[in-house]
C-alpha cells in the first residue's frame, strides 16, 4: 500500500492530507492565524456555577462562556487502560481565576468545554500534573511492553502527578521517555509562571500547530511519500523529519507544479465531495448523510447496485461496503457525537452481527475514540465518536443566506481556494492571464481578506488576474479562462489583481 501525505498552506490556512493509494483517508484544516483551540490553557473566571447542570461556566476570552462540567473526574483520560484519575480540585465559587483546557471546540450556539485536569502531549508520553493516574494505550497489545512501560512511566512520576503512555512509547527507549517527561514537566512549570500575572482570557498555553502535531502523531516508517506545497512550509517539515529516527528526509519532496497539489493528485474533487449529503459506493448504491444539532444520521440505500443472485445477498454486500465506507467518511469529517446509521433490512441474523462487527473492525484504525452499540431489528446501528478537532463541515459550509438560514452552501474560505485552484490550472495550461467572473460578495471577501497575497508576491508575479463581480450570481458560481491578448475588453466594474 501506497502512504502518501501532502502539506500546503494557503488563504491563511494550513492544510493536510492523507492518500491510501490515491484514496483520501485524512483531511486536516487549521487556520494559520487561530489555529486549533482544542488543548489550548486559557486563565479563565468562573461567571456563574448552576449546580443543578453540576456545571459551571467560565469567561476564558472567548465569544462564548466555556462548558467546565464539575462531575467528570478524568474523563478525558477514559480512552485507555489505568489506574486511579483522582484528581483534588477546589469548590468553585464566583469570580475564582482558574486554570481550564479546552476538550471540545465550540460549536454553534455551544461554548467551547473545558476541564480543570490538565494534560501535555508529546510523542510518547501525556503528562498530567495534578491526576493521579497511570494508564497506557490500548492498541499496545503485548502484555510484557505493557508491563514494562507502565513501569517506567510509574517512576516519572511524582504523587499526585499521572502519566499516559501513547502507541508510539512501545518503540521507544527509557531514555526517551525520561528525556520527554522532564520537557513536558519543564512546559507546565513555564504555563504556571505565565499564568500567575496573565489578564483573565490569555491562552496561557497553545497546543502545537497542526503541521507539526500531523508529524507528532501520525507520521512514521510506514509513509511512502511527503509532498509539501510551499517552500517555506516545506523547509520547516524537513527539519521536523531530521529530527525523527523512524523516519527518511528523503521522502520529503518539494512540489513545484504549477496547478494546484492536491488537484494534480486527484484529491480535490474527493474534498469537494465531502460537503455533498449522498455519498456514492463503489457498486452502484449510496449513502445519504444528515447532520442535525442531536445526531448524524447515514441512510443506507441500493441504489443502482441489483446484485448477481439473490436479493438477501445483495442487501449483505451493499451494507458491507457501506460500513467500511461510513467508518472512513465520519474520520475524514471528523463527525462527533452519535451516529445513527439506518442499513438495509437484512433477515438473517449471522448477516446482521457481521455487518455490525465489519464497522466496529473499519473503526479500530480511527485514532478517536469510538463505540458500535449492538444492532437492532430495524437494522439501525447506533455508535458514537469523540470529535478530536474541528469537524471538516464546519469549515466546508456555512448556512445558506436564501432558505432561512436552514439550508447549507460552499463557505467563502472554501470558494476561494477553488477559485485559486482554476487560477493556477489556467496559468499551468501557458495563459499569462485569467479573467475570473464570480459573485461579488465573494470578490469583495478575497480582496478584503487578502486570501492571494501570497500568490501575488510569489508564483503570480509575472501573471495577470482579473476579477468581474456579478451581484446577482449565486455564492458558488464561478468561472475562470485563460487569455494571452495583450489587450483584454472587461467591463468597468472589472478589477485587476496586481
């Protein structure tokens, strides 16, 4: 199998894929400005505690109050197998300044949620500096490196201090972890000392950028290929790749083609298709995905697909692809919460349990924490998944402006870069320049928010852009031609991109 990543960053976001033989098996967004708040210290101050929710919320410098649930003890450790997760904090009262770490983004009309127990990610270990737990990954499977790595880890620690050992920790040496577990130590005495004279609402600790936790956590031997689309971006994965034992720096390549990376590899059109609600399988049958504020749901249907032989069997077949499809769509959109997912009828029961057991084997290699429930007569599988960043819709789409804001359409972040993307596809087919025709309220974001800057200053330099707005067409309609005319005929509303 083929293991392809690709880096790029572009209209002030940083971008990361995955192909598994050309197919898409991972998306990751994060704009370069924010950044991804998940696991981000903020200093907040408790505004109100409402002990019938046993929760209180918390002004953390967000436009919204943070969710801090005051029954959960450790939860966020309850992904793997350990010991203890006591953890002594004081009752909370109004006005107290407290240290909390964001769990879970906000979302909607939803703050952000928070916990008091605190946690520092490196390649091996999670060090936590008030929970007293010890536990370890469970997809460490030997019993003997299990043993021995929750004994190294237990001798890391201080009372009252916890350590989690991560998958990656089973091919590392004592020394390593030892040598990790004074610098995330050495993190958290710097967050306190930054801490005490910061002004509530200052993230007193940000968790890496995504470049850089994609090379922590997911990057290892078995990568074929890193292509990387920016020359400055590319420079800064290489020295992360030198640093890496496991890993070769000549695998690193810088792309320099002219169109866009992720369209020359055929992954464009896959990212596009995943703001689409009907997701088509590979037999002919498709499923039908629903977002609601409760749940998403996923309706299994045949399709076009009939089967060779009887009708039972094709049913089988159909939710067998579907599971394994559904298992890469919510990891790709990184759905969250409870997934209902509505298969074909099926009347026999040995069908039933291995339609059920092929998606619970599908999701073993999310790295997010998921459980199936057992399937019932109407075929309807219940599971759930913990949402581990921002889901890929929500930067995909914003609400329709046309249908009372029910509806959903292209966001202006994502219509830009597929404008960018025909840019760079009309100058790679020879045309020094493009005319581009496209709603003007999307125009007015581009130049405003100045998404081609660095196209301007850099592979553009030479080329000529123009924009024709159209105020009555739709938010995602445009288009772009080439033109190598010295003198172009445009309407006098056009303007040139310099």
């Amino acid at each position: 199998m083929k293991k392809e990543w690709f880096f790029d960053r572009f209209c002030g976001e940083q971008i990361v894929m995955c192909a598994e033989d050309g197919v898409l098996t991972d998306v990751s967004v994060e704009s370069e400005t924010f950044g991804d708040e998940i696991g981000n210290i903020y200093k907040g101050r408790v505004q109100n505690v409402v002990g019938g929710m046993q929760a209180a919320f918390i002004a953390c410098g967000m436009e919204k109050n943070c969710y801090l649930p005051l029954n959960e003890r450790a939860a966020c450790f309850n992904a793997y197998d350990g010991g203890g997760g006591d953890s002594v904090h004081t009752e909370l009262k109004e006005g107290d300044e407290i240290l909390v770490q964001v769990t879970k983004a906000a979302r909607g009309s939803k703050g952000a949620k928070i916990t008091r127990d605190l946690s520092f990610v490196g390649k091996n270990l999670i060090y936590m500096p008030h929970t007293d737990f010890l536990g370890i990954s469970r997809k460490i499977t030997d019993g003997k490196s299990r043993a021995d790595l929750l004994k190294e880890a237990d001798k890391l620690r201080k009372t009252g201090e916890g350590f989690i050992v991560r998958t990656a920790a089973q091919n590392a040496s004592k020394k390593a972890l030892k040598t990790e577990s004074e610098y995330l130590k050495r993190v958290w005495r710097m967050t306190l000392e930054g801490a005490e004279n910061a002004p509530v609402g200052t993230a007193v600790y940000q968790e890496y950028d995504l470049p850089v936790k994609i090379m922590r956590d997911s990057l290892g031997a078995e990568v074929s290929r890193i292509y990387v689309g920016d020359k400055e971006l590319y420079e800064r994965v290489l020295r992360l790749v030198k640093v890496r034992p496991d890993m070769d720096e000549k695998k690193v390549a810088l792309y320099e083609g002219e169109n866009n990376m992720f369209s020359n590899f055929g992954l464009l059109d896959q990212v596009y298709g995943l703001a689409d609600s009907r997701v088509d399988l590979e037999n002919g049958a498709y499923l039908v995905v629903d977002v609601t504020e409760a749940m998403t749901v996923i309706d299994v249907n045949t399709g076009s697909f009939v089967g060779d032989s009887d009708l039972e069997s094709t049913v089988f077949r159909t939710n067998m692809l579907a599971a394994r499809e559904i298992a890469r769509l919510v990891r790709l959109r990184n759905v969250g919460g409870i997934i209902a997912v509505d298969f074909i009828d099926m009347a026999e029961e040995a069908h039933c349990t291995a339609v059920e057991e092929e998606l619970a084997r599908a999701l073993q290699d999310d790295k997010a924490k998921t459980r199936v429930y057992p399937m019932n007569e109407l075929c309807v599988t219940l599971f759930t998944r913990k949402r581990t960043r921002n889901d890929l819709l929500s930067f995909l789409l914003k609400p329709c402006p046309h249908c009372t804001r029910e509806g959903y359409v292209l966001s202006d972040k994502f219509m830009a870069m597929r404008v960018r993307s025909a840019i760079m596809d009309t100058f790679s087919n020879g045309y020094r320049a493009a005319v581009v025709e496209l709603n003007r309220q999307l125009l007015e974001k581009i130049l405003g928010e100045r998404y081609f800057t660095p196209e301007i200053k850099g592979r553009w330099k030479n080329k000529r852009v123009y924009f024709v707005p159209h105020s009555t067409w739709h938010e995602e309609k445009f288009t772009v031609r080439g033109d190598n005319a010295k003198v172009l005929s445009l309407p006098d509303d056009a303007q040139i991109l310099y």
